[in-house]
C-alpha cells in the first residue's frame, strides 16, 4: 500500500503546485491506523490556496478508494512549514 501511496504523490507532485510531501500519523509509524495524513507544502500565493486545495481533495479522494482507507491531507505554505506546526513534525517521513 506505500507504493500505491507514494506513486499516487508523486503524481500530485509532478501535475499540481505542491513541492513537497511527507506522510505522518500511525500509518507511517508502523501503528494500528485507520487513516492515512498526508502533509504538503506549496509557496503558491494565498488566494489560489483555495483552488489548490480542491484539487488536492479530489485527488486523495481517489486514492483513498484505491487503498480503502481515508486519506487526510494538511496543507501548508512553505512559511508555515518552516515554523514546524505539528506534533510530529520532527517524524515526519518524506514522499516527495
């Protein structure tokens, strides 16, 4: 499932103005998971961050229909990425 995962960022990467992915939560620590978070970062400006944001969503909709688990996605600007917002954020397992 991690390769359909990371085949389905790479993806993301290459056709939407995202320039970086990580995966964090239980599914990339090996725990029980019932959910798969995704994090990504973009420096596009704040007033298409809305556009990027639904084409995320439709994306990880149908990856989450590929791997039969929902796919949660945060969406940060390289700015906010930088101040390391997340609980894990020092765990947090590059994609892309």
């Amino acid at each position: 499932m991690q390769r359909k995962i990371k085949t389905a960022i790479d993806t993301i990467i290459l056709n939407l103005d995202v320039n970086s992915a990580y995966g964090f939560g239980s599914f990339f620590r090996g725990e029980l998971f019932r959910d798969v978070d995704i994090l990504f970062t973009t420096e596009i400006s704040d007033e298409k961050l809305p556009d990027l944001h639904r084409s995320l969503s439709a994306h990880l909709s149908e990856l989450s229909l590929s791997i039969g688990y929902p796919v949660d996605f945060t969406l940060l600007t390289r700015d906010e990425f930088s101040s390391a917002p997340l609980r894990d954020h020092a765990k947090l397992v590059k994609l892309a």
